[in-house]
C-alpha cells in the first residue's frame, strides 16, 4: 500500500514535512509518488529535530523516482520548504555550515535568504536558492546559481549602543572605575546600592566601554543566536557584544539552559558579552547557584537521559542589589526600616561560594544635588574604551600562544607565570591573605584584578598601589 514513513526517531517538525514536502513537489511541478516511501534519518538512536530536512527529502524523493537527474555528491542541502514550494528561513544553518566543511563537503545549498549568514563559514561553496524548482534545474544543468559572496559589513558597536553613554552619568566615579577595570579584565563585579542609585544605569553603559568583538569571536556569538533561532532572517555577523538582562522571576533553565530538548539558556545567549542581574538577591537560589560551575569552567553542561550537552558561556556577570529589602540599610540621609532578621536573611540569599567568584564588590551610594546639577561634561565612553583596548591588546599579545584571551581566564599556573608582584606588594597581600580570610580562589583572583589594573597602567610588574586597589574592591562589611 502506498505510504510515506520517516523513521530514525524524529520530533514532530520531522515528521510534519511529511505533508510540507508532498505539497511542495506537487506544486513545484512534479508528481509525488504514489508508492511505499521510506526516509531513515541515520544514526536511529540520535533524535532528529528542525524542518531543515524538508530540501533534502523532497530532493531525494524526485531524484529517487527519476524524475530529474542530478549529482549531489560533496553537496548538502539544507532548507524548510513552503507549501507552494519556496525555501524559508532556517535556523541553525551556520553551525550546520560549519560542521559540512570540518566533513570535507565543497558545496552547501541553502535558502537565498540564509546565504550571508551560511557564507560566515569559510571555505565552502554557498549557493543561494529560491525554491525547489529552481534548485532541480541547477542540479539537472539547465540552469547557473552564482555562488555567494560575503561582505564584510560589519555592525558599529558605538551605535548600538549610542543611548548609553558613561557621559551622561553624574558622579559614581568609583563605579566608573570598578567597570573599567571589569571590562579591561573581563571581570564579574557585584554593585550595591539604595535605589535610584545609578547601578542600572551604569551597568547598562558597560557595553559602550567593552572592546569590539573580534572576528572568530563574532562568528562563535553569531552561531549561538543561529541555533537558538534568534538571528534575523537576511542577517550576516553580530558584532556588538551581547547583553542579556533576564527579569529575575525567569526559570532555571531559562538561564542556565535546559528543556526536554536542552537549548541553550540566558548565560549562553551572553556568550563573549554581559549577563545583567538586576535585584541580584530576587533571582531563586537555585539559578544563582548553577551559575557558580560556568563561572568557573566558562562552560555549561547539560545532562539529560538521552545525553548531554555542553553550550558555551564565557561571560561577564554584573549584578545589582540593594543593601536590604528597603534599599536603604547603612544610607546616611534615609532611615532603613527592616528588621535585623528581614536583613539578614536578605543577605543570606548569595551564598559565600558564589560571591567568592566574583572579582569586584562595589558600593554605588546616592548622588548628591552638587554633582547632578554640575555642568561640566563627563567622561565619554569613548575615552574609556580606548583605555579598555589598550590593556585587551595587551593580554592578548601576553596570551597569543594559549587558549585564554584575558587577565580573568588566567589558571593558577599563568597566575604564577604572568602577575610577577614587587617585594612591598608581597607583604601588603600576606597581611591582606590574613585579616581578610581569603580563600585560594580569593588569593588568585585579587591576583588577576591585580594584574589588569597594572595593565591600564602598561607596567609589567604588579606594585603596591595596584593589588592595594585591587584588596579594596573585595566586601568589607556584613552586606557580603
């Protein structure tokens, strides 16, 4: 009996293209087979998901019944199918790319309107198609599609982000100082602060002083937009540095990732760019605490009974917090009107082993009507950035030969190698070491601060001044 099967354990996407690539072929002007048909979708045991299968399918079909004649060797094919027969946008069609040319594949078909983001791939042919008419001419000779040339147009990360500037913030000098050394270094930092303080504010303008994304840099960030179907239709290489600021009631795996079928979370989606927690203590204790592993291994790994999966998430965590509930614990002008008990426990909700992986605590008091009333202009945050450049392009002539790019991705060992301190500084951090109760990974981490701060400054050797600096930004008060 005639019959169309997919096996090979589809998703429900799989096997709806079923009914999309019968219409398809139909009304592409070819008979679909009226017989027993059936595609396996090898491995079996690997679940199959996306309509990225509908152009290989229904290629496969016709050239199976032999109703056109065509060579697909070295060639993928990739594309959801209208049912009128056109190639829609597809999501995830750069890593896909990506892994046909690590195979040894020449050429990859795609839909017209995914050529720019195909062609990000280097060293594969990208041919753009319209339709699957189209397609089986071009296959069959009768027909010539010009490969696609990428431009190198690249997106101007000023003007992403033009409405944040650190020139329209008054006052907060120190917050200002504390973020460009977190961006100089990639460093976590932690900002508290009464309400109304400037922390959103400041932790918004961050990405105006972060250096742009370099090119491998972009294209990882542009794969992980594609997969999870966020990368517009038509759209080549994100080049501004992400910035995700999920509201505080999101869900576990909404942040860190996960879902029957694990995609990736919020802390992946702020690869190579920012994760902004406001109302840091809000967030479920679990989520903060599964942060602490991809704090540290820049990695996420997701285990679920089919298998596991491990996404990438190398960011930057800035958080802001009020001191208390209220939000005006220790504020010298406002009483505060919790309780002890209302405080601590508000204090309670970050843990110890989650602070201990942050680089910078920074306190963002009120601004005063002196500085918000004064004229005078700012600094801009295109001064800041030159200073952040500067000291990125420094570690990254320090780190050419390792896998690291910055101070913060250091190990105990490049520790030991690269933040070489003079004789004053040793015993300023032994003293620091003693009083403060550091942990090893405090120690290193003061270390690494340290070092970024001697790299704004373009000194080899780590002084006094710097790991002093370096020592303050640590809590000094019960809030941590």
């Amino acid at each position: 009996m005639p019959c169309f099967t997919i096996v090979g354990l589809p998703d429900t996407a799989v096997q709806e293209s079923r009914e999309r690539v019968r219409a398809a072929i139909k009304n592409s002007g070819f008979a679909f087979p009226i017989r027993r048909i059936i595609v396996n979708l090898a491995p079996a045991d690997l679940k199959k998901a996306g309509p990225a299968y509908d152009l290989p399918i229904a290629i496969g079909i016709i050239l199976a019944s032999r109703q056109a004649r065509g060579d697909t060797s070295n060639t993928i094919l990739l594309g959801e199918l209208s049912l009128e027969g056109t190639l829609r946008h597809t999501s995830g069609i750069l890593p896909m790319v990506s892994v046909a040319q690590q195979e040894g594949y020449e050429k990859v078909v795609v839909p017209d309107v995914d050529a720019p983001e195909a062609s990000l791939a280097s060293g594969i042919k990208v041919i753009p198609c319209s339709s699957l008419a189209q397609l089986i001419l071009y296959l069959s000779g009768e027909i010539e599609i010009a490969e696609y040339k990428p431009s190198d147009a690249l997106i101007n990360q000023e003007d992403a982000y033009s409405e944040f500037d650190f020139a329209f913030i008054r006052g907060q000098e120190q917050a200002k100082r504390a973020l460009e050394i977190a961006a100089s270094g990639a460093h976590n930092i932690i900002m508290s602060g009464p309400p109304g303080s400037g922390k959103t504010m400041l932790a918004r303008a961050l990405p105006t002083i972060l250096p742009p994304l370099t090119r491998e840099e972009a294209v990882e960030v542009t794969k992980i937009y594609s997969v999870s179907g966020l990368l517009t239709p038509g759209a080549s290489l994100i080049n501004q540095r992400p910035f995700r600021s999920p509201h505080y009631t999101i869900s576990h795996a909404g942040l860190v990732g996960g879902g029957q079928s694990p995609r990736p979370g919020e802390i992946t989606l702020s690869h190579r760019g920012v994760l902004f927690l406001d109302e840091l203590p809000e967030f479920s204790q679990s989520s903060l605490e599964a942060l602490r592993q991809p704090l540290e291994d820049k990695v996420i790994t997701i285990s679920r009974a089919r298998g596991s999966l491990t996404f990438p998430a190398n960011f930057m965590l800035v958080g802001a917090m009020n001191p208390c509930p209220c939000g005006y614990y220790g504020d010298p002008v406002k009483e505060c009107k919790c309780s002890p008990g209302e405080i601590s426990r508000y204090q309670k909700k970050l843990s110890g082993p989650f602070l201990d992986r942050i680089d910078i605590f920074v306190e963002v008091p009120s601004v005063e009507y002196e500085k918000l009333a004064d004229d005078k202009p700012s600094e801009s945050s295109k001064m800041v950035r030159g200073r952040v450049e500067a000291a990125r392009e420094i570690q990254r002539a320090r780190f050419k030969d390792r896998l690291i790019t910055c101070n913060s991705e250091m190990m105990s060992s490049e520790v030991k190698e690269f933040c070489r301190i003079e004789p004053q500084a040793k015993s300023l951090l032994h003293v620091a070491t003693k009083q403060l109760t550091l942990s090893a990974r405090s120690f290193y981490r003061i270390l690494k601060l340290a070092r970024t701060i001697a790299d704004l400054e373009r000194t080899d050797i780590i002084r006094a001044n710097h790991l002093a600096e370096a020592i303050q930004y640590r809590p000094r008060n019960s809030i941590y």
